[in-house]
C-alpha cells in the first residue's frame, strides 16, 4: 500500500470502524502499532498538528478529522451548539 | 412538468458563538432568513448540492458526482448536529441517476450515505421540522484532480432538464448549493480569507452569468479560493440550474476566526440577467 494512502486510511478508520475512536483517544499508540507506519509517520501521527500531519503525508481535508479525534478539544472551538439549539427551537 | 422554483447558496458551517462576533451572528441570520424564504416557496423536493468530508467517502474509490437514493437520510452527527432522520425522494433521485446515464453523464447512486454537515446543516436550516424530502447531490471537491467546473454546470443543466421534462406536473423543486467560498483547509494559509474571490463567484452568479465562473481552471480555484474554494462546483451546479436569472445578495463575511469567506445568495426565477434577456 502506498504509505501516503496508509496514513489517509486511519484518519477514515476512527470514523468507520465502531469503537475506535474512542480506543484511539484513550490510548493512541496503541492503534496507530497496529498499522505499518514509518516512525516519522507514527510521530507525526501521534503529535497531531496540521503541519505534522501534512508531513506524514495525509490528505489535508483528512487532517480536518483527525486532528479532531486526536485533539477532541478542538471540538469545543468548532462547535455551533448555540446556534444549532436556537434551529432546533424553531421546531414545532 | 415540474418546475425549480429557487436556487440558493450558503456556506455550510457554523463554529462556537461568538467566536466571530456580530460577522457570525450576521451569517447567521442569513442563513435563518435563506431558510424562511425556501420554505416560503413550498417545494416538493429540495436538491441540496454539497461535498462530503470524508464521513462518507475515502480515499480508496473516488466518485466525482453522486446522489444520494435512500427514502431516508441517517445523519452522521459530526459538528453535534442532530441525528434524526431527513426525509430523502428516492424516485426523484432514482430517476435522476437514470436520466443522466441516458444523457452520458455517469453519476454515482449513493445509498446509506450518512449526510454530515455539509448536507445535515443546511437541511435544519431549511426545515426544522424534517417535513421536506432532501436529496443530497455530492461533488467530490476532495479528489485530486477536482471535477472541472464545467462538467458541474452540466449536471445542474441536466438537473433543470430533468425537473422541467421528466418530473410530474407542478412539482416545485428548490436546489441549494452549499460551501464554500474561499478558504485552506490543512494547509499553509489556513485562515486566509480572499474576498476577491469570493465576490468575483457571488458578483457572477446573481448577475445571472454563473456560466463564465466555467472557464477557471481548478488550479485557478486552488490558488485564490483554496482548496476548500473548490466547493464553488457545487454553487456553479446551482447557478446552471437557473441559467441567466439574477439573484441577490443574502448575506457576506470575511470570518478569519472561521477559516472562511462566508456566503449566502439567492438567485430568484423570473429575473433575467441583461445578457440572457437580450
């Protein structure tokens, strides 16, 4: 497998694969062994910034998901919880 | 035959309150009154043309341009959108992947496709309620190289063609095309905002011109929109759907804090552009 693909199909695995990534936000290292990364890739990986990630070779609209899986704060910045409460109001 | 009966677009993401100020309050508001006045037009259906974000989609298979069939749409969730079920239009949009195939346009049948918030976000604001059935047409703005722009005006020509030949008498359909505008997702210049750009799309599309926005190469589209810009092919499908009608102004920002060059328009029938009326 090209490693580039590679690095892409675990940012889509923690997304498809049911439990992951709540495995993967408890103990990282321990999914990213099970993939056949270099160890730059895995440092990369496991750092989780956009230009790490960029580095290790994923996608950057796939770093969108996985930095939110591997840094769940983000979370918090990107939420429009308010917004979404005052639609979700509007229901009859 | 059936009738299409306003375009719109819209950006398809919000993030935390306040986070951009009045600009973001101003977005939304835009958004909330781009949603009163589709529910004002009372469609039957509502085509809602967006990029999926990898929720979906991977790597391993690319498929340019996809509809989604189901009878009913499973929302992903991300962005704590709610999760209960949008209504689809399975015979519309059956009936659309077999018009384009007879007119060689191949388009891929998504089924359990889980809308994220490029579908979900528009959807709740349009309808609230989960009353209208929604057919999601995905352009893969992802893939490398991108769908060229021309090739999405011709699916929203296909689109018009199919509503106004094939589908029943007065059947009322509104096609909202979402994202964008400028903004780098993943890369360098993340947070850059080009209003330039963003005003060059906007200016065409409710000129009633959106057909020149064809002639940009994707490259053109990545080096002053972004690469998320590219989803400008999904207000360009759109604007075809509607060829030479202006529109208006619903709302614009520049939001740095939001990584994006927000947007929302609405091009309304029976306003025809000086070009297209002469």
């Amino acid at each position: 497998m090209n490693p580039d693909h590679l690095v892409n199909r675990i940012a889509a695995d923690l997304y498809r694969i049911p439990g992951l990534k709540a495995e993967f936000q408890s103990d990282p290292a321990s999914v990213l062994s099970r993939y056949p990364l270099t160890e730059a890739q895995r440092d990369g990986l496991i750092e989780g910034s956009f230009p790490a990630l960029a580095a290790a070779g994923m996608h950057p609209l796939l770093q969108m998901i996985y930095s939110v899986a591997r840094h769940p704060e983000v979370n918090a910045q990107i939420s429009a919880q308010s917004y979404i409460d005052e639609l979700m109001a509007e229901r009859r | 035959m059936g009738q299409i009966v306003g375009g719109f677009a819209t950006a398809h993401i919000m993030m935390s309150r306040g986070s951009a100020g009045e600009k973001g309050e101003r977005v939304f508001a835009g958004m909330k009154d781009i949603g009163s006045r589709i529910r004002k037009l009372a469609p039957d259906v509502v085509v809602i043309i967006s990029s999926d974000h990898f929720y979906n989609y991977d790597l391993s298979f690319q498929a340019p341009f996809a509809i989604a069939t189901d009878a009913q749409h499973q929302p992903f969730g991300d962005m704590s959108l709610p999760t209960d079920i949008i209504p689809g239009a399975c015979d519309f949009a059956s009936g659309f992947v077999g018009f384009a195939a007879d007119h060689d346009a191949d388009l891929v049948r998504l089924q359990d496709y889980r809308p994220d918030h490029g579908v979900t976000l528009p959807a709740l604001i349009i309808d609230p309620d989960r009353r209208t059935p929604i057919v999601p047409f995905i352009i893969n703005t992802a893939m490398d190289p991108a769908p060229r722009l021309a090739r999405a005006w011709r699916y929203g020509q296909l689109l018009a063609e199919y509503v106004q030949t094939v589908r029943p008498a007065d059947e009322r359909v509104v096609v909202v095309g979402t994202g964008g505008l400028s903004h780098w997702l993943g890369v360098a210049e993340m947070g850059r905002v080009n209003s330039a750009f963003d005003h060059a799309v906007i200016d065409a599309i409710i000129a009633g011109d959106g057909q020149k926005l064809t002639s940009w190469t994707s490259d053109y589209v990545l080096e002053h929109g972004g690469n998320g810009g590219l989803e400008i092919l999904n207000w360009v499908m759109m604007s075809a759907t509607l060829p030479g009608q202006r529109g208006e102004v619903i709302y614009y920002e520049e939001i740095p804090e939001w990584v994006t060059g927000m947007g929302g328009i609405a091009v309304v029938p029976g306003e025809q552009s000086e070009e297209a009326a002469a």
